[in-house]
C-alpha cells in the first residue's frame, strides 16, 4: 500500500513540474509568477529542490508564491533570479516560523527578511510595466484583543516589509511605506 501510495504521489508530482514547465514556455505575460503549495527548496530533498530549480532557470519567472506554512518570509536567488515568498497563508490558527533555507539551498537562495511577529497578516503586490511592489501587512499597535470581539478595540494596519521586485529579474529594493494606517 505505501508502495502504490508514494507512486501516485511521485506521479502527481512529475505532472506538476511537466504542467509548470509548459506553462511557463508559453507565457508572454510581463510578470510570471509560480502560485505554489511549497517553496521549491524548504520542503523538498535537494535532488527534488533541483527539479524546480531546473524548471525555472532562465525562463524569466520573476516570483515564487507559496503558502504552506504559517510564516512569512521574503527570499531572493540571483542564480536563478527568482523572489520567492512564504505568504503565511497556511491557514488554520497556529502561527510558527516561515520554513527558512536548509544548508544545500543556501547557496543558491538568500533570505531578505523573515517576519518573527505572532500575529497574522497577509501579502499584497501592486504591478507596473516596470516593478512589482510587495508588500506584508499586519495589524498595527491601536489593537487591543479582548475576549469577546465587542470588548476589543480595532486598529489600524501596520506594513512591515515593503520591497521592489524589478522586471530585470536583480534583487531589487526595500521601498518605503507608511508603517501604519489607521481606520478612524
């Protein structure tokens, strides 16, 4: 049964990476961006990380999404050129660190911020022809939790990690961004 079981797992897997790679062949959008389950290098074995990595060299993939776990973190690789995000939607109410980078993808991937916060957030992107900004929200300090919602009081939203992804496919920069914006 396990046998059976880790072939069609092996299988499903091998369909995805055909189905991403004719995908991206096709593309002519301005920004290709990889919506995944799993960061290609946190979850995987390095002979698996390969198989993505593979896949997206020299392809012009600009930015890898995923959100499996419950963490946020922004990575960059100038080997391949790709901006991978750990978007924190993970679900659920457990809140836990983003995967971080094992030893044998250190030196393709580069971390650019990690999010070490307890509370929840979410990920935003705004595109131009030229630039993606992207940006990690959360609730500012005007919150006050309480146990019944009546009794809390609601803030505001606080940016916490704000970064230019240029199309060039280089690292880009910080950006600025207000640090809270209050609802009144």
């Amino acid at each position: 049964m396990y046998d059976q079981c880790f072939a069609q797992f092996t299988t499903w897997s091998d369909e995805s990476r055909k189905q991403l790679a004719a995908n991206i062949a096709n593309s002519t959008a301005t920004w290709k961006v990889v919506n995944s389950h799993y960061l290609p290098y946190a979850h995987y074995s390095e002979a698996g990380m390969k198989k993505w990595f593979d896949i997206i060299q020299d392809t012009g993939v600009h930015l890898w999404l995923n959100g499996h776990t419950h963490g946020e973190n922004h990575d960059y690789s100038s080997t391949y050129k790709v901006h991978f995000v750990d978007n924190g939607a993970g679900g659920g109410i457990q809140k836990e660190s983003a995967a971080g980078i094992p030893s044998y993808a250190s030196s393709y991937v580069e971390n650019l911020w990690t999010y070490d916060g307890q509370e929840y957030g979410f990920f935003s992107l705004t595109a131009s022809k030229d630039w993606l900004k992207l940006q990690y929200h959360t609730a500012d300090d005007k919150w006050s939790y309480a146990k019944s919602f009546k009794a809390s009081t609601i803030g505001g939203v606080a940016t916490k990690h704000c970064w230019y992804v240029p199309n060039d496919g280089t690292e880009g920069k910080e950006c600025s961004s207000s640090t809270s914006s209050s609802s009144s």
